[in-house]
C-alpha cells in the first residue's frame, strides 16, 4: 500500500449463501465491493471521516440484515485529502487494481480531477456531497445523488434578494472548483432576482488570510455577503470579516452547517445562514435514531450532518443497484452498473427521503435554510 494511501477493507457479514449456480461473473462471487474516495487525513478529514463513518454503519447494517441477496456488500475506503491529486491515485487504483464497478467520492475539485478516469475506465463515479454544477456535466460515468449549486445557491439567493430584501450582495469564493461555479450561481440567481452583486472576489486555496478581498468586499458596502469556500476555510474567513467589523448577514451553504463551525465561530456565527439538503431529527424518526447513535457511540453530533445522511444512504444506493443486478443475472461491470442506476432511477433512503436520479446527472431535493440564533442552528424557512 502506498503512503498515501489509508486503506481500510470493511469485511462486515451476514450469513454467506452458499450454492445459487447461475451463469455471469456477478454470480460467482460472494461479495459486492465498491469503492469509496474520501478525505481520511488532512485538513478536511475533520468531515470526511465522519461521513466514512455514517457509510461504514450503512454497509454493516445492510449486511446484518442479509446484505445482497445473502453476499455481503464490501466497501474499499482509500483517503483523497480532499485532493485532486490524491483523488487521481486513489481513484486510478479503485479502477485498474481494485477494478470495482462504483465508486463513492466528493469535494467538487476531486470529481472534477477523477472524472476522466472514470469515463474512460467506464467506472460509475457517484458524486455525495460535491456541488459544483459542472458535476453534471462531467460525462457519461458521473452521476450524483446530491442537488449541486444550482439548487441550494440559487434558492439562498433568491430568497435574500426577495424574502429578506436585501438589495446590494457581495460574494466572496474559493478560487477552484468548489467556488468558481457556485459563486457564478450565485451572482446569476441574485442578479435575476431584482439585486446587484456589488462585490464579487475570489482568494487563493492556500490563502491562510483573507485581508485583501475582504476589504474590497467591506469597501462595497453590502448588505448581504455569501461565502462560497470549503468547510475547512469558511469559518476562518467568516472570522476574519467579524475582526475587519464587518457585521452583515453572512450565508453560505451546508457545509458549514454542522456543530463545529458554532464551536469555531461563537457569537461570530450569529445571524450566518447555511443550507441543507436533508430532513432533520424533527423531520425523520430515523434520523433522530441516527443522533441518538452518534451521542452513544461517538459522544458528540457528526461533523456536517446532512453530508453523513447522504454518505449513510449512498451505500443503500449501491446496494440496490446491485441486488437488481443480481436478481436480473446481469454481469456486474461499471458499464451494467451505470445502465442499472438509471433503471432503478428512484430509491427510498433511509436518512435523505425519495431520491430520483435523473437522466441530466442531477437530482432535486427541497432546502432547508437554517439560521444560527442563540447559539444554535435553528430552521429559518423550507424553499421548494
């Protein structure tokens, strides 16, 4: 294993059948592996070890409860860093090593860097998490199960420029995949909604201070400001505005609505609104049952909960996917398993609600704007 690479083989069973002799490769084997590409170390992995948790629980539940038609579903986790160069490596040995038909991934920067890896090795890549808009437009081989930019940014857009009447914004975005084309979202949807953009300044992934876009944006005098980063930076920028008194509304989208950006931030989070695209424990009996887990077992609220919702319930999608292989007697290749997904088309998923994959690549789900108020992330509105 190389140095980069932090694998973990998670081997959890349910009772083997044995016997079932039907002709095609799916049916020789005992398990359904797939691959999972994910921060594991590094600066991001404060998030992406979370939500390998949440799909390590979804696999072992699945598989102590039958797993797929009596084989067991096998998840093979290597670590990206969030990094589009290690996503390559990782991505590169899941495909021509591993050669598995699926692989799990996210951070808009790595699906981007991946895709062509997957498209030529005709590999299903299922983007959880990223939501860079491009991510639909990636090829034939990556799809998402979760609603890019131009669902949650445009809906928090129009809904400060028409619900909060604000009439003058300013944006302030990571200048890679993961900014870029959100902050374009953004600008559009607020432009097109009766606002100006008076601000609209990009920083260096690297950056570790934020002072020059920030006083052009403070310069501007607006009266919302949109933050389009990654959950690493977003509350060290957000920080930074409060020190140059800069005391607007702030949004910004749901990566930063987890435990840790109130924790990072104090009194300086209040006021900011985020987006999620996921029922809450209020919501969904399950996902209260999912908390009180995490309470348990890890004595704390998961790292981005509405990420961890969609990485539990993308092992679900997998699984689905292959049973139907498997009851069809299909041959599990990536190219079957692509042409599968679109056949299921709609799956009903434990954490996340009814998901239906669309023949465009992208999927629609409702947002939930959340408000910190007091300390807490309370619901501020639903925008269908």
């Amino acid at each position: 294993m190389s140095a980069f690479v932090s694998t973990t083989r998670r081997t959890v069973l349910a009772g083997l059948v044995a016997g079932g002799l039907v002709p095609g490769a799916a049916l020789a084997q005992d398990s359904f592996k797939f691959g999972l590409a994910m921060p594991l170390s590094g600066s991001q992995a404060l998030y992406g070890a979370d939500q390998v948790k949440a799909a390590e629980w979804a696999v072992a539940k699945i598989n102590a409860e039958g797993g797929i038609n009596g084989k067991k579903l096998e998840m093979i986790s290597l670590d990206t860093q969030g990094d589009p160069q290690l996503g390559i490596k990782a991505v590169n040995r899941l495909v021509s090593v591993d050669k598995v038909p699926a692989i799990v991934l996210a951070w808009s920067a790595v699906v981007k860097a991946t895709a062509p890896i997957m498209n030529d090795g005709k590999t299903l890549g299922l983007s959880v998490g990223a939501n860079s808009a491009d991510v639909a437009r990636l090829g034939d081989y990556v799809y998402t199960t979760y609603p890019l930019a131009d669902v949650d940014i445009t809906a928090v857009a129009n809904y400060a420029a028409t619900t909060m009447g604000k009439k003058k914004a300013a944006v302030v975005f990571i200048n890679n995949e993961s900014g870029v084309v959100a902050a374009d979202v953004y600008k559009d949807a607020f432009t097109k909604a009766g606002g100006q953009v008076v601000a609209f300044e990009a920083y260096d992934p690297k950056a570790t201070d934020w002072t020059g876009p920030l006083l052009k944006v403070r310069a501007a005098q607006p009266d919302i400001i949109h933050v389009q980063g990654v959950v690493g930076d977003i509350p060290q920028v957000i920080a930074q505005m409060r020190q140059l008194g800069m005391n607007q509304t702030i949004s910004s989208y749901s990566a930063i609505y987890n435990p840790k950006f109130l924790e990072q931030l104090g009194k300086g989070a209040e006021g900011v609104i985020a987006t999620s695209l996921a029922p809450g424990a209020d919501d969904a009996p399950a996902v209260k049952t999912y908390l009180e887990r995490w309470a348990k077992e890890v004595g704390r609220e998961p790292n981005g909960l509405p990420y961890t919702q969609y990485l539990y319930d993308a092992a679900y999608v997998v699984a689905a996917v292959f049973k139907s292989l498997d009851d069809k007697k299909i041959p599990v290749t990536g190219e079957n398993f692509r042409k599968e997904l679109l056949a299921v088309k709609t799956f009903e998923l434990p954490l996340t609600g009814k998901l239906v994959v669309n023949d465009n690549h992208t999927v629609s789900k409702p947002v939930i704007l959340m408000e910190v108020k007091d300390g807490k992330w309370t619901k501020k509105a639903v925008v269908n």
